[in-house]
C-alpha cells in the first residue's frame, strides 16, 4: 500500500472541520452518533430514535440569483437537508424553515420560494411545521429536518475491513452544471446543480444492509474520507469503477472528467459500506427498486483513501472548504 494516501486525515487540513471542533468543544458534546460527527444527530425519543439535521444555502455562497430562480433555491435547500436524512437511513418527517430575504422582497418572490420547496416536501412527505422570517442584504434559507430511523442508524463510523463501497447515481455532474450556469445556461446537467434529488429511498432501503453511509456534498474523495476516519479504517476505489456521468463523457477528457467526479461535490449521491456477505442481497434489492448503485471499492485496515488507476495509486484534487 502507498505511504501516500489521498486525505489520510481529513481533518487536519480543513478549516471548515477545525472551527467546527473549536465551537462544539466548550459544550463538551457526546460523541457521535449521538452528538457531532454524522450527517444528522441522532435522538433518543419515548417512541423510539430519530435524526436531526440542519444546514443552509445562501446566495453568494451556494448560488447567484443570476443563475438560479427562487423555485431552484427553495428546492435545493429542502433537497440538502433531506440527503442528510438519506445518509443515515432516515424517514423523512417534519422540518422547520428559517428565511433571510432582502426588504424589496414582496410575495411574489416569497411565494416562488415556497413553491419550489414544496415539490420537495410533497415528493418526500415531509411536514413544514414552523420557521421564521427576518430581514436580510441577502437570501438565505436555513432547514432544520428531523426524520424517524428504523432498527438500524447509518453512521459514517460504522464500517468494517471488508466491507465493499457501493456509490449511488452518477459523479461529477452537479460540477459540470456548474460550469455550464457560469456560462449562461440552464439546461441538462445545470439543473442538477440546481435542483439536486435526494437518495432518500436508496437510503431506507440500504439501512437493512448497509453498516456506514455518508452523502457527497463536498466531493467523493473528501466525503469518503470522512467515513474512513470515522471508522478508522482506509479506503480503496478503482478509479475505473466509479460512476461517471454521461454528460462529463461527452463533453471533457478524461483527467477533468475524474476531477469533476471524485471532487466536484454537491452530487448528493450515497457511499454505502456494506458486509460483502449483505451485497448480493443489497444489490438485488436495489435492482428491484430501480435504484442504480456502483461498487466502486472497499474498506481495509489502515487509514486514508487510496484511489487506484491501472495498477498504480493517484491522488486526488481536494474537496469543497467553505473557509479555504
């Protein structure tokens, strides 16, 4: 095995991941799962556990009101937070909503942000239940959603040495619609930058098979990282098994297509660690539900992500960091 792993450890570098540390550490938090450390805490309630998360967009960060329209931020923002619930195998159930708007907003721009939030909610029979207006120079919509978990909770610490490494979807896509909003257009792989669609059925289905599961909002790469240091274990991924999107096929070469797909981000597609005596059952459930899931690898003693080409060991473009 190399001695030079991508992300051995994905904390040490990530100023995003030291000001989280920095924050909590004066409430002296339980660790994970049941404080900081997985896509969504989980809660021990009188009828049973449930997860909560939370996270937000907000304009000039997360998109430009010149690229997308109201309705594609309401949606993404609901989106998000529901792939969050998705990670951890969660049923969606109820989600409170905090809005930041400019003075000059008037109900028409309201109403089409509730309108594309509330495709979502019905899609995935999610609850509003409360929220809060205020004022603001900006957009900005926070979510926090609380879904029920069945017998058993996806964590990003639960994998083993030899479990196998599923990936759901296709990579590197959201990246591409990226580039493809920049440049004034809104069609094909912008719209899912725009409006990206939460695994939420693969994520129930996979909790009766799966052990570890993390989303990819922040890149594969760095994502899967994150699983493996809460595991403490390491990562190896076939470069050539990793799902790549048509749409990067068509139009880049192929280094940009492996830098768009392992740290592109904001796919919100599922890893999945799963016992490889469960797989054949997991990958034959899928196929039932019309749920496309690619093994891409495994989990090994040791630590970081090794990702392999043609018999030799790559590195890989860093991930998303909001502070970097």
């Amino acid at each position: 095995m190399s001695s030079n792993p991508t992300s051995r450890d994905p904390l040490a570098n990530s100023r995003e991941f030291l000001w989280i540390r920095t924050f909590v550490a004066p409430f002296h938090p339980l660790p994970s799962p049941f404080g900081p450390g997985d896509d969504a805490a989980i809660v021990q309630g009188r009828r049973g556990r449930f997860c909560v998360t939370t996270d937000s967009v907000i304009e000039g960060v997360h998109f430009l009101l010149s690229h997308a329209r109201l309705q594609d931020v309401g949606h993404k923002a609901l989106a998000v937070n529901l792939s969050d619930l998705a990670a951890m195998g969660a049923r969606p159930d109820w989600f409170v909503c905090s809005l930041a708007v400019p003075r000059a907003f008037g109900r028409w721009e309201v109403t089409q942000l509730a309108a594309g939030m509330s495709v979502v909610a019905r899609q995935h029979r999610i609850r509003l239940i409360g929220g809060n207006f205020s004022a603001a120079s900006e957009v900005s919509v926070s979510i926090t959603a609380a879904g029920t978990l069945g017998a058993r909770a996806l964590t990003r610490g639960g994998g083993r040495a030899g479990d196998w490494l599923y990936v759901s979807g296709t990579l590197g896509e959201a990246r591409l619609g990226l580039e493809l909003l920049r440049k004034g257009k809104r069609t094909g792989a912008a719209l899912r930058q725009l409006r990206p669609t939460p695994r939420v059925g693969l994520g129930i289905l996979a909790s009766a098979y799966a052990r570890a599961a993390i989303d990819v909002s922040d890149g594969f790469a760095q994502d899967l990282s994150h699983l493996c240091f809460a595991s403490s274990l390491a990562a190896e991924v076939e470069v050539d098994c990793l799902p790549i999107a048509p749409s990067l096929a068509r139009t880049l070469p192929r280094r940009k297509q492996l830098e768009f797909a392992l740290a592109g981000g904001e796919d919100y597609e599922l890893i999945l660690a799963v016992p490889a005596a469960r797989s054949v059952g997991f990958e034959r459930a899928c196929a039932e539900k019309g749920e496309r899931v690619t093994r891409v690898g495994q989990l090994t003693r040791g630590a970081g992500v090794y990702l392999r080409e043609g018999g030799k060991t790559i590195s890989a473009p860093r991930g998303f960091d909001h502070f970097r």
